[in-house]
C-alpha cells in the first residue's frame, strides 16, 4: 500500500514539475480582429479585457495547451456606436453571452517556429473547431524582472454565420472575420 501511494505521489509531482504555467502580459498583448465593410474597406476592432494561460512542458512550446477568455463587453471598434451595436442582440448579444473562450485541443510543429493550433472556440453560445496559424517570435529573459519571457502571432480566419453573429449581408459587412493576435506570456 506504501508503494502505491508513493508512485501515485510521485507521478503527480512528476507531472507538476514538468508542466510550466506562462500568464499574459497584458501591457503586450492585443486580441484583434477585423472585417470587410462594403466590400472596399477594412474595420478593426480589439477586444480589451482578456485573459490568456499556457501551459507547456517543452521549451519549443510544442506540447502547449492554449486558454483565452476575452470579456465581450470590451469589444473596441475605435467607434462608440458601432460598440454599442456589436454588444447589442443583432451581433454578440454580451448581456446573454458575455464572455469568448478558446480552449486548444492539439499544437503541431509547422516548420521552423511556425505552428498549427487547433481548438475550440465558444462564441454567441455557439462552440466550433477552429485552426490558427501561430508562430513563436521568439523568448528570452525580461531584464527588468528577470523573468522568461516568449511572443507569439495567431492569424486565422471565422466564419460570423457559423456562430450566428449578425444577420447583415455579407456585401455590408464580411462574413469571414480575421483573427490576429500578439501575445507576450510570462513564465
């Protein structure tokens, strides 16, 4: 019986050990995305309150487990109204779903430091596998805090009508919403 419990404690402070956690540098970091307007224009937009955690036994990052939520309500089109739109029942309906989140399912080494992150994405109530391109621009050691620090890009591309956002033709307002993300994370 000592044994058992010995290997069991063993394995779970295997496990923690070699599983880093990595927090978002908010200072660092931008959640955006944008859309064709009129077919002629691009609109950016952010979302300004996220979170972001990776955890990751592999200095490559290429074992990582990836988890965003992002606040609806923060959503910022440099716009008041068109804010105000996007949060109402005709787009993201934040009263009733006001949180986003992305939880990975699986990482895959590209080529060099570029990556393919697939996961789930759950936005309007509605959860879909997405694929993002991420590349790992790099890490190094913050000299300020001495702390480890890596920066990544995601690009990537949603469809709005597959999570129901918004009924405006496509010829008003895109369908696909591209996705671009810097992230900073801190070990």
């Amino acid at each position: 019986m000592k044994k058992i419990f010995f290997t069991i404690a063993l394995m779970s402070s295997t496990i923690v050990t070699f599983g880093q956690t990595w927090t978002l540098d908010k200072a660092h970091a931008k959640l955006g995305f944008n859309v064709t307007h009129m077919m002629v224009s691009e609109v950016d937009g952010s979302f300004k309150n996220f979170d972001l955690k990776v955890t990751s036994s592999k200095d490559d990052f290429s074992d990582a487990v990836v988890e965003l939520t992002a606040d609806v309500n923060s959503i910022d089109t440099d716009n008041d109204n068109r804010d105000k739109d996007l949060k109402s029942d005709k787009f993201f309906d934040a009263a009733k779903y006001p949180t986003l989140t992305f939880k990975s399912t699986s990482i895959k080494k590209a080529e060099g430091k570029k990556y393919k992150l697939a996961g789930d994405l759950t936005l309007h109530g509605v959860t879909k596998p997405v694929v993002l391109d991420l590349i790992l621009n790099g890490t190094t050691t913050n000299p300020m805090n001495k702390k480890t620090i890596a920066g990544f890009k995601a690009l990537g591309s949603i469809k709005r009508s597959d999570f129901n956002l918004g009924s405006a033709p496509a010829a008003v307002i895109s369908d696909e919403v591209n996705i671009v993300a810097n992230i900073e994370i801190n070990k």
